[in-house]
C-alpha cells in the first residue's frame, strides 16, 4: 500500500479475504456493520458509482472494457464520465464539437503516459491480454481518483508483461496526493511497491506494518508464506527481504 495524506478507513468489517474488503470498500457488496470513510467523508450509504465520483478508482482481477470500441474510445467515455460533459452545455453544435475535442485530446494525452498511443484506434478485443490491463489503468487515471485500488494488477501476465504495469503504479505513487491500495499475492511485487503490508488470514488481521517486518513475522510465514515458524527460518527471510 503506498499511502499519501489521504486514506479510505474501514470500521468494524471482519473479511474474509482481502478481495472481500475490496469489495466493501468500493461497494461491490454491501456491509452489514462498520463504516467507510474517504478524506473524512462518509461513504458507507453511495452506490458503487457514487463512490467512484467521490474518488475510490478500482480496477478488477478481470479487465472490464468495452471490448468492441477502440482504445481511444475507451478512454474517452472515461474523460466524459468524470467531466461535466457536454449534455450539460445544451445543443449548441459548437460546444458539442469543442467538448468533444477536449475530451478526445485529453483522452490521447493520458494514452502517451501509458505508451498506447500507436494503438488508439485498435479495437480493445484485438489487444493482448497485457494491453488490455495497461487500458485499464488508463481507464483509472481518466477518472482522476483521489484512491487507486488495484486487485491484482499482474493476474494473468506473462513475466515480460509485468513490468509495464508495475512501472505504471510506481510513477501513480510518485504522486503524494494519491493513495494507492493493492491486493498482491507475489511477494516480490509486495515488497518492491508497498510502502505498509496488511495481512488477513480467515478473516483476521495477523499483520500490518512495514514490509520487511511483516514478511519477516513468523506468524505470516507460516499463514500465508507456508513457512515453518521457526526462529531459523525467520532469521532466513528476515536477511533476505533486508
């Protein structure tokens, strides 16, 4: 989790899984106790949607694009969404056209930052797997949140596919007015990116702190590492993740 002056809190939940906090927090499903805040608003009673105006940006395990549009396109309706947009200037043809510009022009920008623009007109079900993830953080930062909640950015990339996606993340933490949630079961991603490890283990919270200690804890190691709790052991990967 790299973490800025902004935090979404979470009250009272007990997950089971980390995806199942996600999916609380962003409002996938409803919460029968607790609540969510973000930036001191309460966000507990919006909608998904609502939320995502109010600035938690997820992006899912799957990709979800619309797949016989082009990337451009994609993007665009992202700008849109997140603009005051033109059906709210009337019918005059000028502004229509003037918007539509803006939106495609600021659409184009943020495919250069996530270097698709040679591949703005392709159809988004033409491209590879790994393109389609990159789209989708170009969907997210269309819609400038002030959360992004990334559910495991690398599912489903090759090793060589990886990377791209991580630079993004790193250069979307470089921002410190951004707050960036991960849910990663690579541990070398973890500890690359994260800047404080949580860690849920049926449905109890067994860990939260810096990285090196936390992989180092052999109450983790042997939860979620699969690693024998013994003092070796920790003293092992402890000096390893230094």
């Amino acid at each position: 989790m790299a973490h800025s002056g902004l935090f979404a809190t979470v009250r009272c939940f007990k997950p089971k899984t980390s995806r199942t906090a996600f999916n609380l927090i962003s409002g996938q499903l409803p919460a029968t106790a607790g609540s969510v805040s973000l930036n001191g608003q309460n966000l507990s009673g919006l909608s998904a949607s609502a939320r995502t105006r109010a600035g938690l940006g997820r992006a899912f395990q799957l990709t979800n694009l619309f797949p016989n549009l082009s990337v451009l396109e994609n993007v665009r309706l992202a700008v849109q969404a997140a603009s005051a947009g033109p059906h709210r200037r009337g019918l005059n043809l000028w502004s229509i056209w003037s918007d539509h510009a803006a939106l495609t022009d600021k659409a184009h920008a943020i495919l250069v930052s996530v270097s698709m623009a040679a591949q703005q007109d392709a159809v988004v079900a033409s491209l590879p797997h790994g393109d389609q993830r990159k789209l989708e953080v170009a969907l997210l930062m269309a819609l400038d949140p002030q959360v992004y909640m990334f559910d495991e950015p690398t599912a489903g990339m090759s090793h060589d596919e990886a990377p791209v996606i991580l630079n993004l993340i790193r250069q979307l933490k470089a921002d410190k007015t951004k707050t960036i949630l991960l849910v990663e079961h690579k541990m070398d991603v973890v500890r690359e990116l994260a800047d404080r490890i949580i860690v849920l283990h049926n449905g109890n919270l067994v860990a939260d702190g810096e990285p090196a200690a936390v992989i180092a804890s052999p109450v983790v190691q042997e939860a979620y590492l699969g690693v024998s709790a013994q003092p070796d052991a920790a003293a092992k990967l402890a000096g390893a993740t230094a």
